[in-house]
C-alpha cells in the first residue's frame, strides 16, 4: 500500500492543523508556535486502497527565555510517518533527521524493557521452559521484585525494580522517556504522587497504585525527589493514602 495522503491533528482539534499529499510524509513542528506543556497530536494516514490508520504523538513543550524547547514522551512504534520538534537551530540551518535511529530507538528500548521484565518473572516464578510469556504476570513480577528488608521499604530497589528500565539507572531517561535527574516537575508532589498513582493515559507511562502500597510508594517517590542532585524532599506515605 502507498501513502496518498496525511493529516495532522492537534489536540482535540476537530480540523488538521496540516495536511501533506507529497512525500516524503513528515511532519515537522515548531515549539515555537505550540503552547506550553503537554499536548497530543494524532498522525492519520491514508492509503491508495481506501484504508487508514491512526497514531498519537505525547510530547510537552516549555517556553523559556525566547528558547523553545520540544520532547517527544511517546512516539508509536512502526509509524509510517515520522514525527519530529524542529529546534531554533534546525529552523536556521535544516538537516534531514535521521530515519533508521529515530525507527530503532524505541523498538529496541521496549525489547529491552521486555527482555527485562521477563528475566524478572523467571526468576521469581520459574516458569516452566515452553511456557509463554503472560504480560500481565511479567508486571505483578517487576512491580513484587524489591523486597522491603525488615518491613521497611527500599526506594532505591522499588526505582531499579520498576522505573529504571525507562528512566535510566540514574534517572537520565532515554529516547521518549524524560530524564528525572534535574526535571523541575518533581517540585510538585502533588503531581508527581498523583502521576505515579494513576499513570499518564496516552503515554507509556503505567499507575503503580494497585500495584504498590503507600509506603513503597512515598519510599520510591522520595528517592526520585531526592536522588542524583535532586532536592525536592521526602513525601510520607499519609500524603499518598490521602490523594488515592
């Protein structure tokens, strides 16, 4: 099938704000333009037989100074068009992004994530050799691997256990994860218990709230707000039980 044309829709928008009917079918944005914070933009894509398919970009934007700066939080796998926030420097001087990174780096941080969530789950049930892989059982496992020695929950092990595998070991973040090392949003508690306990719909970020009690929660939590230069300071697991 080829691409015949390509609409591009933002937010809740009920018009494009572009529409592309030539390759090569990019879309190119300037935070410049956007608002601050996150938005949503949903790439539809047309074939010459008739048929489409959707797929939603995450992304924030923050405005500071004059300096205009996008992240793509999430990005769907094998989209057929490529999504990209052009900064000050590209708009002056344009380079062609490349394809075969921006196409790799996510399928190869989700087999990673895969890889590891299955070692996990092998070592804490050991399933049998030909049996398959239960998505769902892989998540109970990951979410159960940090022990709490002595009835006291460990944050550091709850981190490795559960976030590192998208936000980096030292909280550097990766591709379309946010790095938590320096991210002033952690100033917030409220939203960072809130975020934790719920998730973020459309992004790859999963709610730990079933998954984890209030005292691993504020021990993990904690240790993300007070970890690698971060000083934004210890949340108790009361705070946690009140915004459930």
């Amino acid at each position: 099938m080829d691409i015949v044309r390509v609409e591009v829709f933002m937010d809740d928008a009920a018009e494009p704000l572009a529409v592309v009917s030539k390759p090569p079918f990019d879309v190119r944005l300037d935070p410049a333009a956007l608002g601050e914070g996150e938005h949503v933009i949903t790439v539809v894509t047309h074939y010459d037989d008739g048929s489409s398919d959707h797929h939603e970009y995450v992304f924030d934007v923050s405005h500071d100074d004059h300096v205009f700066a996008g992240h793509i939080s999430q990005a769907p796998l094998r989209a057929p068009v490529q999504v990209e926030l052009v900064d000050p420097v590209e708009r002056e001087n344009p380079t062609p992004p490349s394809t075969t990174i921006y196409a790799a780096l996510p399928l190869v941080l989700f087999l990673l994530v895969v890889a590891v969530s299955w070692f996990i789950a092998v070592r804490a049930e050991s399933p049998a050799a030909d049996q398959p892989i239960n998505m769902r059982k892989i998540a109970r496992s990951v979410a159960a691997a940090a022990p709490s020695p002595a009835g006291v929950a460990d944050g550091a092990a709850l981190y490795a256990a559960n976030c590192a595998g998208c936000h980096g070991a030292s909280g550097e973040g990766a591709a379309v994860f946010p790095a938590l090392a320096g991210n002033d949003k952690l100033a917030d508690a409220s939203y960072v218990i809130t975020t934790v306990l719920n998730g973020k719909p459309g992004t790859a970020m999963p709610a730990f709230g079933s998954r984890l009690s209030d005292e691993q929660l504020a021990a993990l939590i904690s240790y993300v707000r007070t970890s690698w230069g971060n000083s934004y300071g210890k949340v108790t697991a009361a705070e946690i039980a009140s915004m459930r």
